[in-house]
C-alpha cells in the first residue's frame, strides 16, 4: 500500500468519477457493491480494502460504510468544485490534515446520518471558498 488512509480519502474526493461510482448506489446497495469490487476504482475504497485484507470486522465495515456514505453525498458537488479544492491544497501536509480530520469526525458519528451532514458541511464550505476566490460574494 503505497498512500496513507487519509491522503486517499482526500485523493477519493478530487476523484472525478466519484458520482457515477456512487451516483447508483443506494445505501442499501452498499454491501453488495462492495462484494462486487465495483467500487474499488476509488482510491479510499481500495486502500480500505487493503486494511481490512489483514482481518475484517463489524466496526471497520460499519466505518468503511461511513466512509463510502460520506463520498456518496459529496459526490453531488460538481468534479470540477471537488478538484479545485482538493488542488488548492499546497502541499501534502494540508491534504494529510485534511483526510486526518474528515476521518477522525466519520469514525466518531454514531449513526449513518452523521456521515451525509459532514459531507453536506464540506460541500458547502468548498463553494463557500470557491465563491470567495470568484468574488461572487456569497460570504464577504
């Protein structure tokens, strides 16, 4: 495994087919897809998986669960917005942050709703900052 849990998770987020990957899939749907490999192309996904290769258990598929619910809801971002943020970061320490903080908060959520509102907060704090860097004045 050549990068950590969380540079892949925030490389997964800049990931430009993350809506057609997830787009599809309900949460229902998660488990089979899984089984399945079709989600593997994300790089969190197979990272996850090469974790878990050591020895599966309830909490870390509930957390990969998290994880993949989260991506799900991001995903209605446009490619475009999740790229540019995730390129903004000016070098891998910001990224490692990143990742560290959005995995530390999914791990802590005691219900699968948790996971959607951290997307929908990430999601509308990287138009928030685009916005800014536009001069659009959504937030002075």
């Amino acid at each position: 495994m050549n990068e950590s849990i969380d540079i892949s998770l925030t490389n997964s987020i800049a990931t430009q087919s993350l809506a057609d990957v997830l787009g599809t899939i309900s949460e229902t749907a998660l488990d089979s897809a899984l089984k399945a490999g079709t989600l593997r192309d994300i790089p969190i996904v197979g990272t996850f998986f090469g974790l878990l290769k050591a020895g599966s258990d309830i909490q870390s598929a509930l957390f990969l669960r998290k994880i993949l619910i989260f991506l799900k809801t991001l995903s209605e971002a446009s490619d475009n917005d999740r790229r540019k943020f995730i390129d903004k970061m000016e070098c891998p320490e910001q990224k490692h942050k990143f990742g560290e903080a959005i995995l530390l908060l999914l791990e802590r959520a005691e219900d699968m709703a948790t996971p959607k509102l951290i997307a929908k907060i990430i999601g509308a704090y990287i138009l928030d900052i685009l916005a800014k860097q536009l001069h659009l004045g959504f937030v002075q």
